[in-house]
C-alpha cells in the first residue's frame, strides 16, 4: 500500500486508523474519510463481514482484534447479530463509497464510506 506512505505515518498508524475507522463505521453506519482509505476500508470490512457469517468461536477472535473498542463487547455482537442477518444472503458489496468533494488542505479527494 505505497499509496498511503507518508512522511511519519508508518505501518502500526496505517493499521490502528482503520482498525477505528471500521469500528466507527460498525457503530454510526458511514464514515467520511479519505479515497485510499475507504479502499482500505471496504477489504477490511468484507472480511470482518464474511467472519460474522461463519460465526465460530475462532471468527469472533479474529474479528475482535480489527475492532478498537474492546471494553465494549456490543459492538462484536452487533457484527455477529445485525450486521450478520443483514448480508447473510449477499455474496459481496457491502459497502458503498460516495466520492464528496476536494479537502483545500491538501488536495485529497473525500468520500463517505457507508454500510449498504
């Protein structure tokens, strides 16, 4: 993921931002972010998804580690519950991005990142 190196923002800032963008996305339903990391965000989020249909022991763990809030467990069981009944017939497309506008900072192409 070249594409998001930046100057002091190595791989452990990469993983812990969208371990919180998904853990907000799970609880508010959309997050606005930046393009790449809604890229980021929708392989992400399609494999805590295809972990909440096997529903194991194992798949819980697994997806407990990508979510940032440990202390509170309602969000793992709001994935293994809701999140589960809802795209328990899909085969993919879970997400939606919606591009938004230009930030005037720097350029960066914004977009919505929102649960379909």
């Amino acid at each position: 993921m070249s594409y998001i190196n930046k100057r002091g923002k190595d791989i452990a800032w990469r993983k812990h931002a969208l371990n919180n963008l998904v853990t907000d996305a799970l609880l508010y339903g959309k997050v606005e972010t930046s393009q790449s990391m809604a890229k980021c965000l929708t392989r992400l989020f399609a494999k805590l998804v295809g972990w909440a249909k096997e529903d194991t022991l194992h798949s819980r763990r697994m997806a407990l580690r990508y979510l940032v809030n440990k202390k509170h467990l309602g969000i793992v069981d709001k994935l293994f519950t809701e999140v589960k009944d809802k795209y328990k017939d899909r085969k993919g497309g879970y997400s939606r991005v919606t591009k938004l506008n230009y930030r005037m900072g720097d350029n960066n192409l914004r977009v919505v990142f929102s649960l379909v």
